[in-house]
C-alpha cells in the first residue's frame, strides 16, 4: 500500500500483523472445532487459544522477523507462521492446522479482509452518496448549459447533474453489496476439498464465527470466479468516480468556469509550469 494514497484504516487492513491475527484467528477456531467434535483434546485447544491470542496481543516486529528468517529457510509462509506459532504455544501446538491445507488459510484470510475493507468501501459510498444528495436538492435550480458532444445544448441545473451522479452511486453501492456477499466465503476442506481427514462441521464452525458461508464445492482453493466478479464491482465503481471527476474536473477549466475547487485555509497552490502554463 502507498502510504500517500492510503488511509491508515485501509492499510492497516492489508498490514502483515492483521493478516498474522487472521491466520492465527482461523488455526484457532479450527482447533475449537475439532476439539469439540471429538478430534484434539479440549484442554489442548484450549492452551492454543490462549497463548495465541496473548503472543498475537505482544506480536511486534521482532515476531515479523522471526517469521521472515524462518521463511527464509522453509520457503513456504503458512509453515513459517505455525513454526513462529509452535514456538509461542508449546506442545500442544502439534493440534493446530490438523488436516488442513495451506489455502484453506491463505483463501479464508483474504475474504476476512476483503469483507473487512468492503465494509469500509460501503461506508465511504454513503458519504459520497449524502454529498451528492445534500448538493443535487442544494442546486436543484442552479441553472448550467447542457451540453451534447460537448457542444452547448438546452439548460439543465447542476442539481440534475449531480442527481445522475447520485442515481448511479446508488447502483454501485448495490453492486457492491451483492460482491461482498459473494466473496465472503470460507473454505476448511484440507487438501483438494474432499474433506478427506476433517469434519466438515469444522468449516461451518470457523465460517460462522468469520462471518462467512461456507464454499459449497471448493478444490484446492476457493473458486476464482468470486474474486473476479468482486474486482469487476470495484471496476465499475471506479469508472463512477472517474465520471463524475472527470465531469468537476471540466467545469472547472479556465474556459467553463463553471465550478470551482474549494480550497482549505492556508492551502498551497503549485505555480504555473513556466513552458506549458499548467500548474506543475
């Protein structure tokens, strides 16, 4: 994530420590699961809840180190963090991840935090959304040239305009509510999805508490489709920012000066390119 373009709240989203706690988050549950249909101990379940969750609350960056040098040499992440993870729990540690293949982290992981940053998308969209309606019933008589081929036509208003805007802010928000629902899934199915050496009540079990659905068929990872669908969603929604700042960023020519960017108290603006006369 580029930290100039990122709020902390995103990043942190993405951030090596929330995936760790996530990865820890499923072991865990995973462990519970079993533990209570009969396949590990309840008291050694209850030993890795326990120290996990206090080595997670220290975890620092000398526990990514410790990852990224044992990573070093096993090359493969998911084994790096259960080594790092046997080291803090113990014996009892030789419980966790039974069955279980690596994806069945890595997939599950990435809906959490798809669903966590989804959350937060979903509630940008309603801020963007009572903007553009405060401003469309603000200007709703703020007459403006209409324009077709970018060639001035029949007046319009300005709260018409940001009333299209709005409209189409509406779809997406909706768009992106049916993608986080279908990309919030969880899979538990061990290696190749034939749940071959665990319950499948153990991913019921982790999705629940994730606040996901369970995959109905999954292989060895969760299907693609759903991560497509999702990113063709955040696509289109995209395309609506770019519209409607494309559109102010027009109104706002030296030519049209229909518009005009607000600017905070103190607020810098960059001299004129000294060859082309834009602002550099």
């Amino acid at each position: 994530m580029v930290p100039r373009y990122t709020r902390p709240v995103m990043a942190a989203i993405w951030s090596p420590e929330n995936r760790y706690r996530i990865w820890f988050e499923i072991e865990a549950l995973a462990c519970e699961a079993m533990a209570e249909y009969g396949a590990v101990p309840k008291d050694a379940a209850k030993v890795v809840r326990e120290k996990g969750d206090a080595a997670m609350a220290a975890f620092s960056e000398a526990d990514l180190a410790r990852i990224d040098e044992i990573e070093a040499e096993t090359r493969h992440d998911v084994i790096a963090f259960l080594t790092w993870l046997a080291e803090k729990v113990g014996p009892e540690s030789r419980f966790v991840h039974l069955g279980m293949t690596s994806s069945d982290i890595l997939d599950t992981c990435l809906a959490v935090q798809l669903t966590q940053a989804t959350d937060l998308l979903l509630k940008d969209l309603d801020d963007v959304l009572d903007a553009l309606r405060t401003r469309a019933f603000e200007h709703k008589h703020t007459l403006t040239i209409g324009r077709s081929h970018g060639i001035h036509a029949e007046p319009t208003s300005f709260g018409l305009k940001l009333a299209g805007h709005y409209a189409e802010f509406v779809r997406n928000k909706e768009r992106l509510e049916t993608a986080r629902a279908e990309i919030a899934t969880c899979a538990i199915s061990g290696a190749v999805g034939t749940f071959a050496h665990l319950d499948p009540r153990v991913e019921s079990y982790v999705a629940e508490r994730l606040g996901l659905k369970p995959e109905p068929v999954s292989t060895q990872v969760i299907p693609r489709d759903r991560h497509a669908a999702y990113f063709c969603a955040l696509g289109v929604i995209a395309s609506g920012i770019e519209r409607l700042a494309i559109e102010v960023r027009h109104l706002q020519r030296s030519e049209v000066r229909e518009a005009e960017e607000f600017f905070h108290k103190g607020q810098k603006v960059p001299p004129p390119c000294r060859i082309s006369g834009t602002r550099c």
